[in-house]
C-alpha cells in the first residue's frame, strides 16, 4: 500500500482488509515521504492490528514505494491497494481460492467506481490481453490495479517492477509486462472486488494531463517494443491523436499540442508516428466506438 499524505484515508483502506473474509493477511503500508500524520496514523494501525507493518523511504513515486513493498512482501500471494481505495470483504479469499484450485498466476475481478457523493458503480470488464492493453487500454478496457492478484513466484520469477525511467503510466506498463510474461490467468466477472474512487472534480486539466502522460509514456514505449507490438502502439498513437483533437475542440485548450513533441524524441518514435498517420482511418472507429460507450450509451 503505497501511501503519500493519505491520513484521511488510510484508516478505510485498513477497515476494509480488516473486514475480509481471509484473515490470513499482510498489508505493508509503504510511506513515501509524507508530510502529513500519515506515519502517525500507520503506527496506530500497527499497534492495533500486528498483520499491518510500515516501511518508510524518502518521496520517490508511487512506483517506487510499490517495489519497495514487494521486496518485502512474504506472502504467497501479491495485493496492491491505494490508500484511497478500497477491498470487498471476500475478494482475497475468492480469489486465492480460484488461483489454487486452477494454479493460477495472475487473476482479477471486475469493480465499481465510487464517487464522491456515496454512489457506487458497478463496471463491466472484459478479459485483458495485449491487443487490448495496446489499443484500447484506457478506452474501454481499464481495470485498477487492486482488482489485480498476482502469484509472488510469477513476479519474481520474471523481475517484475515498476520503476521506470518514465514515471508516468507505471500501471499501463506494469500490465504490459505482466501479460506479455504469459501468465495463466483468469477473470472472475461475477465478483466486483474492487472499489475505486473517482474524484469528480478537475476534469479539464485531469484530461489533459492524461494524454499529456500519454503521449510522453508512447514516446518512451517506442524504444521498447519489436515489430508487431510497435505496429498496435502505432494504432495507439493515432487514436490518441484523434482524441487530442477531440479534447483540444471540447475544451478550447492546445495544451496537450507540447506534448505530442515528445513523440520526436528518438527515431522510434518518428517513424511510429508516420505510421499512425496512415492509421487515421482505421483508429477513428476504435474512437468512434469509445465516444458512443462513454458518452452516449451512459
């Protein structure tokens, strides 16, 4: 649980591993520097549950403190949460038995989306793999990282991180990794394990610094990838274009337009970048197709 300045909310991140129907737990809430009570508040939670442990490190990201954690997670089994979100009583427990009666790797649940005002949404997920992680990851087929499990032996087995040099799209790229090992895995559709909390204010500039990171994280990922997997990102990269298009007309901002420089940053990414122009066509209906999910069908 990687934690920074998260006071207020890490008591109901606690409750709701306290509340699991598998005991047998460890949460490691990992301190990233705060500059809150959120280490005073972690040592309460440890002098009155002695399953929760706190490591403490100076600021360097969420991806950080999560490595952090996992160098000194002992379980059999690996559960990120945020501070902010939140577990169903009996995720851990349906999903440990469902990885040791199929000997599983990796497994997740569907999840709802909590706002502010109390109203919980249910979100329907579909199976994951990499096509989807490419091209649509973001758009229709996003799912946090806490209504993920993963086998301890599968993570490291195959040095799985998620510092990167880029420090933006840490989860994007930790899911790219994790699929492309080929894990044996599953979905479990019918258990909504996870709640998230969607903040509802500051949509303008939470849109743009999401493709902003976008765009950056593509530039980066150009370098990474052999050529049918580049081919998809150059698919992906186009449909951000439109996207940017779209978004610069809805909210009359050009922001995002420095962003998109970063694509330039090395050969790879020139060249990915011409592709996906000749991809517009072909990207539109994938853009076409979120549009009509997002905003219409809701």
């Amino acid at each position: 649980m990687p934690c920074y300045n998260q006071a207020s909310f890490l008591p109901q991140a606690i409750a709701s591993l306290q509340a699991q129907t598998l005991p047998d737990w460890e949460c490691l809430i990992v301190d990233d520097g705060s500059t809150d009570d959120t280490p005073v508040v972690a040592r309460q939670m440890m002098t009155q549950d002695p399953r929760v442990r706190l490591l403490q490190k100076e600021n360097g990201g969420s991806a950080s403190a999560r490595d952090l954690g996992l160098e000194h997670a002992q379980g059999k089994y690996i559960q990120f949460l945020d501070a902010d979100d939140a577990l169903s009583p009996d995720k851990l427990q349906r999903q440990v038995e469902v990885m040791e009666q199929q000997d599983l790797e990796m497994s997740y649940t569907a999840f709802c989306q909590t706002f502010a005002a109390g109203l919980q949404q249910p979100t329907q997920v579909v199976r994951l793999n990499l096509f989807r992680l490419f091209v649509d990851w973001g758009l229709s087929s996003s799912v946090p990282i806490h209504a993920f499990m993963y086998r301890t032996a599968f993570l490291r087995r195959h040095a799985l991180s998620f510092s990167s040099p880029c420090r933006v799209r840490e989860d994007w790229r930790w899911h790219i990794r994790c699929f492309g090992a080929q894990p044996k895995q599953a979905l479990l559709p019918d258990c909504c394990g996870a709640y998230y909390f969607q903040n509802e204010q500051g949509k303008t500039g939470s849109y743009i610094r999401i493709q902003e990171g976008n765009f950056r994280f593509m530039a980066y990922m150009s370098e990474q990838l052999t050529v049918v997997p580049a081919l998809l990102w150059a698919l992906r990269i186009s449909e951000e274009l439109w996207l940017w298009v779209l978004r610069m007309l809805k909210y009359r901002s050009t922001a995002v337009a420095s962003s998109i420089v970063q694509l330039w940053a090395n050969p790879s990414a020139i060249i990915l970048f011409i592709v996906a122009w000749w991809l517009l066509p072909l990207s539109f209906w994938f853009v076409l197709v979120y549009f009509i999910k997002t905003y219409l069908l809701k």
